[in-house]
C-alpha cells in the first residue's frame, strides 16, 4: 500500500462540470476525516474559472507551479460538451501532464476529461474511456486509444479514466482502496451514502435502468414492484392483477415493450443483487438466496453458473 501523505492536484479546466470535480474531493476529504494526508490543491490555466453552470471557481493556483511526484495524484475534471470541439489548453499545460507521468504521477480523468488526456499522448494505445455519449467521437478523434465501451472506469499502468459524473467517485474509492485497503474505503463510501463501490467492468447503464426505454406505465410498475420485492415469489396472475390487464396480456406487452420475458427480467435483477450481496456483505451463501428470492443457495448457485460462469465464492473473491 501507498503511504497516505500525498497531494492530489485537481485540474479545472474551462467550464469545468461542478459535480466531476466535486465528487472526487469528498472522497479525499473523507479519507483525511479519517486520518490520512491528503493535500488538496486547486490548478488551473487561470486564477479563476467559470464553471458549466456559471459559478465562478477562484484562488487557484496555476499548474505551471505545481510539480506533482510519485506519490501524488492528478485528477482532471470533465467540462462542457461545448468544449471539446475547442480543448483549448495551451500546450505547456500538456508538457506538465507528460512530465508528471515521466515522474510516475497517478493520473485521472473524469468524463471528458479524457479528451485532454487523449491529446496530451498519454492514452495512446491504453485501455481507457469516457462517457458512453462521447466514446465514438473519443474513438474517432484519437485511433490510437484502445478506447472501451460501457465500462466504468479503468487502469493502464498509472493511467486511469472514468466515464464521468458520479464515476469519477468510483475511481476515487477504487484509488483509496489501491492505496489503504478495502475496509478504508467502504468506510469513506458510507460517509458519503454512496451504495457500494463499483468495480470498473460494471456497466454504465444500471441494471435497474435496462429495459425501461418505453412508455407502458402498467408495465413500469410492474418492473418497480419487482425491483422492490425480489425476495419475494409471485406468479404471473400476482403481478397481472397488481395493473387490472389478464395473464396472457402482460406476458404478451411485457415482453413487447422490454424486448425479455418478465422471467428474464427478474433473473436479471437477481444476479445484480447477488453480485452486490457477495461483494459488499458478509452475510452467508443461503441468506443472500433467500434475500434474491431463491429457496436454496443450491438455486442460486446454478444460476450465477449458468449466467456469470462463476460460482458465489469465485464472484466474492473477484469483486472484493
């Protein structure tokens, strides 16, 4: 593990997006709540800088004075969408990151941060990504990144990138954990109310927002009711009488409307809460079946073997 004292540099550019920025200093302030030491300073190209949202940032530093070394962390926040077609840095804020990284600096990028990254050189051929709105152009703008679709966020050597807003806290706590072990950082995610710590690999998109680009209000609310009730059993006549259509008529529209049957749907949900259960708790095998609506661990572990190829303890010592 990385010693605490260290400074973390946080890059803001022009119209720099509030809560990139934000999110990412809480989890370090957290951190230093708890006894570590983290220095938190502010650069930018400028002493003050408006935000997206208009408010004004003031009393930074300017990068060119700050010199980042092993231990520290650079994190470059996201900006407007308006902005990229610009990336208007001067090229001596480029020559900065570069002599950072020749310095070993931990670098990160939250959203479209990555862009900045991209034209510094940094990325070439490196795993990274970006909101799942600008990967194509990410993509198209710099063929040399191995730019990923639908991830979280991810490492390559001492580069990481994330895809954007409440990620950048992800990537935040996936660092913390690096450097101070898991038990520090699910202590600073709960300070924050943050529901776990995802892992990189995690889609963009929640499970829970899968299947739900339609407009069938009898059929949101039965996906509500099954998000909020899966350790409960109900039958296709339960869920049909809770929205006043027949058996047939659901199944029919459901699968219509989701593109999966209702079936399917639920299995979803309950390998996602599995996988949470397994990762962020120590409750036992059976207790997390039941809490997904099996009878027997037995059912659920044939699930998870059939769906995510791996068995409850495989999945336990992967995500944790």
């Amino acid at each position: 593990m990385i010693k605490s004292k260290a400074t973390v540099y946080f890059y803001i550019p022009k119209h720099v997006s509030l809560l990139d920025l934000s999110g990412v200093v809480e989890v370090f302030q957290e951190a230093n709540n708890l006894g570590f030491d983290y220095k938190l300073k502010f650069v930018s190209s400028q002493t003050s800088m408006n935000s997206n949202s208009g408010l004004e940032l003031s009393s930074l530093t300017h990068f060119t004075e700050a010199n980042p070394q092993k231990n520290d962390i650079i994190f470059v926040s996201g900006f407007s969408t308006n902005q990229l077609t610009k990336l208007s840095e001067d090229s001596s804020f480029f020559e900065w990151l570069q002599n950072a990284n020749k310095n070993q600096t931990t670098i990160c990028s939250v959203c479209t941060g990555a862009f900045l990254l991209a034209k510094s050189g940094l990325l070439d051929h490196k795993e990274c990504t970006t909101h799942w709105k600008f990967v194509e152009k990410l993509k198209k703008d710099f063929p040399l990144l191995k730019t990923q679709t639908n991830t979280l966020y991810t490492k390559s050597d001492n580069i990481y990138t994330s895809a954007g807003i409440v990620t950048g806290i992800d990537l935040a706590l996936f660092l913390i954990e690096e450097r101070h072990g898991k038990d520090t950082a699910t202590a600073i995610a709960k300070e924050l109310v943050v529901y776990k710590r995802r892992n990189g690999t995690d889609e963009q998109e929640s499970v829970y927002l899968q299947n739900r680009n339609h407009r069938d209000e009898k059929i949101h609310t039965i996906q509500d009711w099954i998000i909020y009730n899966l350790e409960k059993t109900s039958n296709i006549d339960f869920l049909a009488d809770l929205v006043f259509i027949s058996p047939r008529n659901l199944t029919r529209i459901f699968k219509k409307e989701t593109g999966i049957t209702i079936a399917e749907y639920r299995t979803k949900l309950r390998i996602e809460k599995a996988k949470s259960l397994l990762a962020n708790s120590d409750y036992k095998i059976e207790h997390i079946a039941h809490l997904c609506g099996y009878k027997t661990s037995k059912q659920l572990r044939v699930v998870l073997d059939e769906h995510v190829y791996a068995l409850p303890t495989a999945i336990k010592n992967m995500l944790s």
